[in-house]
C-alpha cells in the first residue's frame, strides 16, 4: 500500500513559478512517481515522471525546458518545480504510483495504483 499526499498548489501570474510536493508513503524502492493534470472539461493528462531507484525522469513535450521532477529519499517526497507557468498550465495537479522497474514511463492513468487528492493550480495572464 502507499499513501500519497499533494501540497503547493496556489495562485499565480503567467510567466511565474510553483513548486508541488507529494509526500510518499509506503513501498518506494520499485515504484514510479508521475504527475498528471486535469483541467476543467478535460481528460486527466501525463505531466512528468520519476523512477524512485534511479531517478530516471521523463515528460511530456509541453512542459519540457519549464518543468523539473525531482525526489527526495530522506523526505520521501517527490517535488515539480514549474516555471514559466503558463494559463493553459492552470489544472488540478494529481501526483499518482506505480510499480515501475524498467521500461518508458507510462502515459495511461489506467496503469497507476495510487492517487493523491490533488491541489488546484490557478494560472493568470
């Protein structure tokens, strides 16, 4: 079992920065760490992803360059630092598990056992 819980979401102008938190609890050595979003009307879409033992990261195309995954060991926390926000950033930021030992990162919310709660980020032009 692990738990997850998101923190770091808020308000801010086009062209500013954020950092999300996900404090991991549970199995980490063999799981993957991703960030999904979600905004209104939409479906729940790949952000970034990181896998726990080697802290091999991937993301999609519309965040690279602005966004950076990262983790902790000692904290059990993994972090996405966003800069550069965007308006079409604005969403509800899930961070999700899985089991994740080898391979590319998976996209599909359907391949991931564990969710957070989400915290809402609120971009502004």
């Amino acid at each position: 079992q692990m738990q997850l819980v998101e923190s770091g979401g808020g308000s801010v102008q086009a062209g500013g920065s954020l950092r999300l938190s996900c404090a991991v609890s549970g199995r980490t050595f063999d799981a993957g760490i991703s960030w999904f979003r979600q905004a209104p009307g939409n479906e729940r879409e790949f952000v970034a992803a990181i896998r726990w033992s080697e802290g091999i990261t991937d993301y999609v195309d519309s965040v690279k360059g602005r966004f950076t995954i990262s983790r902790t060991n000692a904290k059990n926390t993994v972090y996405l630092q966003m800069n550069s926000l965007k308006p079409e950033d604005t969403a509800v930021y899930y961070c999700a598990a899985r089991r994740w030992i080898g391979g590319p990162a998976s996209y599909e919310t359907y391949e991931y056992d564990y969710w957070g709660q989400g915290t809402q980020v609120t971009v502004s032009s």
